[in-house]
C-alpha cells in the first residue's frame, strides 16, 4: 500500500530537476500513506513527472521500490496496492521470456503492462490497486483502479498540467493548482455523507471510477478511448441474474467457502506482521475463521470497544476470537480518545466526509498498527449476501406504501412534517416516494432538502438516481445490493476505510471484495442468500462450520458513536463555533438561517438532527482547514 503522484507538463518547459522537485513536494504530503520510503521519476523531454510514498509489504528490499521501470525500459510505474494472483501472472510472464529481479508484484505489473498493455494486464489482474503508467514508445500516459475502487486516484486539469495523486493534498501541492469550490458536489455531500465519483469537492477535479482506465497522449488529450472501464457492477449482476447457480445449498456452500479461503489466503501473503479486524459479527468473524483455519499460529485480532452499551461490540468480538483462539487485543474508546480524533479529520479525508464511524475506524486501525502491518476485514458482505437490515425495511414499507393513493400520501406527509417528532418526520418524507427505487433513494440520504441548504447547488446524478446505471434485474433484494455496491460501499465505506487505515500506514485487505467472489454472489438466487427474512444466510452457512451460530446470531450493530448525545455535550462548543451566523454568512457556502434553526432543533431535543449536522460540521471544518492552508478561493471569487 502506498501513495502515488505525478503530472503531465502539456508543453514541456521544465528541466529534470524542476519536475523532480515538485513531484517531491507532492509526493512528500503522502508520507503518512507510505512511511518506508519516498522516489521520483522525469522524462523532462516529455514534461513527465512520478512520484511515490512506499509501504513496503512485499518484497522489502530495494528492488520493490518504485516509481519503477520495466526491464524493456518502456514502461515507468507508480502504484498503489496489492497484486494477489501476482506469483501466477510472474509465471505465465517468465515462461514467456521476462526475467524479474525482485519478487513483488509491482514488478510482476510494471512487466504484465510491458507484454499485454495496460487493458490487457488489469483484464488479468486480481487484486486492489491504483496505478499511473507512463508508456515512453506510444508516449502516452494511463491511469487505472480496480474493480471495486479500493484504491482512490484523482485527477484534474490545472493550467497547462494534468495532475494525478492519491490524494487531494498531494495535487495542492503542485503549484498550478487552482482549487474552486463544487457547489453541486457540496450539495450531494450535504444530503448523502459523501461526494460521489467520478465528482470531488473541488471544480474540475475527479476520481477515476472503479473499474475503469484513462488514457492521455503527451499533450493531455483522450487517447485509446479517453475514459473506458474494463469491469461493472450492473454487467456483473446482469449476467448474474441470466445465469443463476442450479447447484444445490450444500454445494454453495462448498464452493462459496472454498472461493472465499483462497481470497483469505492470497491476502494472507505479505513480509510484514498481519492480522484481522474483528468486529464478532458474520462478516468479519468469517474471515477471521478462514485466517485461522489458514494459519498454524493464533491470527493476531483487533477490536475496539465503547462504554455504552449501545455501541459495544467487544464481548461479542471477544467470544469469537476465544471460541476461535485468536491472539486477540481490544481498546475501550472513551470520549476523550474519540473527541482527540475529530480535529485530525480534515486531513484524514482531505474533502467534506461524514459517516460518524470514521472514528471508531480510524482508533481501530491505529490499535492495528501498533501491533501489524496490514489488517483483513469483512467489508463487503452485506451488498452481496443481502445483509443489510434496511433492504428489508425498504420491502416492507413499499408493500405498505403502495396499498396507500398517492394523493392520500401526500397529504399525510404534509400533516406529519408540521411539528412531528422525528420518527414521524422521516415517515413523511418517504411517504411521498412514487417507486420502491425512490424510496430506497430517500432511505439512503442524510438529508433529502440539500438543495436549500446549499443555495446554486444541484446535487450531481449517481447510480442512486440514474436508471441508465441500474441493472436490469427482477428481483428488488438484487438491485438495491447492486446500487449499494456501486454507490455507497465504493464511495463511503471503502473511502472511510482506506483513509483511516493509510492515516496510520495500516494495509486493510478484504477478501469479501474479491471480485471472484463479488461475481459468485452475483449468480446465487435469493434462495440462497435470504431465508426467514433474514439475509446472508449461505455466508452463515459457511461460518457455522467454524463458529457456533450463537455467538454471532444477534441483530446487526452499528460502528458508530453517540454524537447527538456529544453534540448537546462535550462537542457544543466546538460545533457553535462552526455554525456561527456570521461564519456561515460570510462563507457564503450554506443557508446561515437554516443551519442554525437546525442547530437550535437539536439543542432543544425537538429534533434529532445529529446525522445532517454531522454533514454540515465536517464541511465547515474542513472548509476551515482548506482556508487555513489558503487552498480554496472564496465564494465571491
């Protein structure tokens, strides 16, 4: 794991030493995502510049470190990730003449690129990655991410520059950079947590979709087809759907489990400590037991856990790591610990993230680290194996819903919305939906009203509202796990994880997320997946032959903090400065007037405004850590 960067001068002006020393300064705000170890690369006569921050994983020694050539000299590489076929792909290349001097795999890609091209290298690929490879015959420069965007790239034009990191810190690096706020994105952010690809905060830059290659000729212009993906969510389920498993239950779950401890196996490789993430529920618990089934020495484990009952997943954690006899660490959070880590998520994500959970996450994979180098994890499961509790909701109240005329629904929403406590005020919100899809839209968002919250901005379309991205499939449980998988995982959990875990140059490996077993889900039928109204039940099969189902049979718990309580406590202060009238005003980013009535709702207990304000706070905070580091123009500007 690692961090890249680079950029394309369009017009070559700059000598070696002028690239090199601004592809350090980028590469340098990466450390953090690779502290082992930092280089650079120049073609001065073609305005290219690479750089990198290393995490060494594999192969430890000098000949892993990159920005990395191919033997050929051709190909000049920088990436991020972790190759898990790669001992394979080394033979099938050395049967065809490459000789290797190392043993990682980045040199395995650096040389796959070299002899298939880079379609034909990621097409045999398996595994998490980012990469930026410039090809000095064709003189063109590629971009690629993995299928499920485990690994984030962005990229962007800045004057006569095309700029590519891992992150956003690292493009703000780079003198040319101009950053303009993306009102549109803002006002996605404010109503879902997150900022959707191919989008970022910023104006005119994006993320690389998941699945997806860019290619440029050496003037920054679309080559090979521009933009192009090479693996889908919706071609994946489709084709699922069109060819479903016929074998029995038993033999699923034989092959279900034999897929999945390969996944656990190939993730298991590495020359540096490993553990596991355990959370005692059924995806994390198992692939712990495939760890330890795995392995002939106790899997080291972690967990964290809280005070509040509510939020405590540590005894269930604890049962299983002794059930399975894990060396097992746990971490009581207190308020303190979590309230330490709040100042520090503006540079953790770089751009507005708001999912409460990033801090427990982010303690987690810090207690990690003291012990391991990299972590595996059960993320992934639930968009599936039809995990998630709320996809059931959703079937239930559109059942409800649709008995009901819509004219009827309205007018009972608009009676509900007058001065209801909040449960009532969310019912009549999704009372008005016109379509199961609508519905499962508006239970997904944090705050459907975003457009008055944020005045001129028009939240972008996303698989949650774009029919052309949905899949075409029959069954509900189906399409909402594939909208899920496309939007929230990739664009939320997977993000939340990747920051936090690189924050503290922690490896999170999830084998859940092997595409093999992403498309191996995707041909089950709901048979399978969904009995007595409860989901995932073929992957409960497979743990119940290592783990009692009484240790994990319980409802599903979130990861998350008490903040609404924390907001009326210890965080008022800190939240009041941030929502002060005058701020807002003079920012002139979000309605002043409606951020604070919504305030004053919480404050009084009428309302329970904790997730929306949640949004607004880690805007502003990062708004005031883009302005502190004098990184984003003004709204007047």
């Amino acid at each position: 794991m690692c961090g890249l960067c680079g950029f394309l001068e369009v017009t070559p002006r700059s000598s070696a030493a002028e690239l090199g020393a601004v592809v350090r300064r980028m590469a340098d705000t990466l450390a953090h995502r690779g502290p082992d170890g930092s280089g650079t690369w120049t073609d001065a006569a073609n305005g290219v510049a690479l750089g990198h921050r290393r995490l060494a994983v594999l192969d430890l020694s000098p000949e892993g470190a990159q920005p990395m050539r191919s033997a050929c000299g051709r190909i000049a590489l920088v990436y991020n990730g972790e190759i898990y076929n790669h001992r394979e792909l080394r033979k099938e290349l050395e049967a065809s003449g490459h000789a290797f001097r190392g043993h990682s795999d980045t040199e395995v890609l650096a040389e796959a690129i070299s002899r298939w091209g880079v379609a034909g290298a990621v097409e045999r690929a398996q595994g998490m990655f980012a990469f930026a490879a410039w090809d000095a015959r064709a003189r063109r420069l590629t971009l690629a991410r993995d299928r499920l965007g485990k690994k984030p790239l962005y990229y962007g034009r800045c004057g006569g520059h095309f700029l590519f990191a891992s992150e956003l810190k690292a493009l703000r690096a780079h003198p040319a950079f101009r950053a303009e706020l993306n009102r549109d994105a803002l006002a996605f952010f404010v109503r879902f947590s997150y900022v959707p690809a191919p989008h970022s905060i910023y104006a005119g830059v994006h993320k690389l979709p998941a699945g997806s290659l860019l290619t440029l000729d050496s003037r920054g212009e679309p080559a090979d087809g521009g933009l192009r993906s090479f693996w889908s969510v919706r071609r994946v389920v489709e084709s699922g759907a069109a060819d479903p498993f016929r074998g029995s239950a038993a033999e699923a779950a034989d092959a279900l489990e034999a897929l999945l401890r390969d996944a656990v196996e190939r993730r298991m490789i590495a020359d540096v400590p490993l553990g596991g993430l355990l959370s005692g529920g059924v995806d994390s618990s198992t692939v712990v037991a495939l760890m330890q089934a795995c392995s002939a020495r106790p899997v080291r484990t972690f967990s964290i856990g809280f005070r509040e009952s509510g939020h405590d997943e540590a005894p269930h954690a604890r049962r299983v790591a002794a059930h399975l006899g894990t060396d097992h660490r746990e971490l009581t959070v207190t308020p303190r610990d979590a309230l330490g880590v709040i100042p520090r998520l503006p540079e953790l994500y770089d751009e507005p993230f708001a999912d409460v959970s990033q801090i427990p996450t982010f303690l987690l994979a810090r207690l990690a680290r003291s012990d391991v180098t990299v972590a595996l994890s059960g993320d992934g499961g639930d968009e599936s194996f039809a995990g998630y509790p709320r996809y059931f909701r959703c079937l239930r109240r559109w059942r409800w819903l649709s008995r009901i005329p819509q004219r009827a629904r309205r007018g009972l929403a608009a009676a509900l919305a007058a001065g209801a406590p909040v449960r009532l005020e969310k019912l009549a919100d999704v009372l008005t939906a016109t379509g199961l899809e609508e519905l499962f839209l508006r239970m997904n968002a944090r705050c459907p009203a975003s457009l008055a919250l944020v005045p001129g901005g028009a939240p972008p379309r996303t698989v949650l509202d774009d029919p052309e991205r949905w899949p075409r499939v029959a069954d509900p449980l189906q399409w909402m796990g594939a909208v899920d998988l496309d939007g929230r995982l990739r664009e939320s959990i997977l993000v939340k994880v990747d920051r936090a875990s690189m924050g503290v140059a922690l490896e999170v490996r999830c084998p859940l997320l092997d595409a093999r077993v992403v498309e191996f889900a995707a041909h089950l039928p709901m048979a399978l997946k969904v009995r007595h109204g409860r989901g995932k039940w073929l992957l409960r099969e497979v743990l119940a032959r290592h783990v009692p189902a009484a240790l994990v049979d319980r409802p599903k718990m979130g990861f998350g903090v008490p903040i609404g309580a924390w907001l009326r406590g210890p965080l008022r202060e800190w939240a009041e400065a941030l929502l002060d009238a005058k701020r807002l005003r003079d920012a002139g980013h979000l309605d002043a007037a409606l951020v604070r009535s919504l305030w004053s709702q919480h404050l009084s207990g009428r309302r329970d405004r904790r997730f929306l304000l949640w949004n607004l706070l880690m805007f502003q905070s990062w708004l005031e850590a883009s302005q502190r580091v004098g990184s984003l123009r003004s709204a007047a500007q």
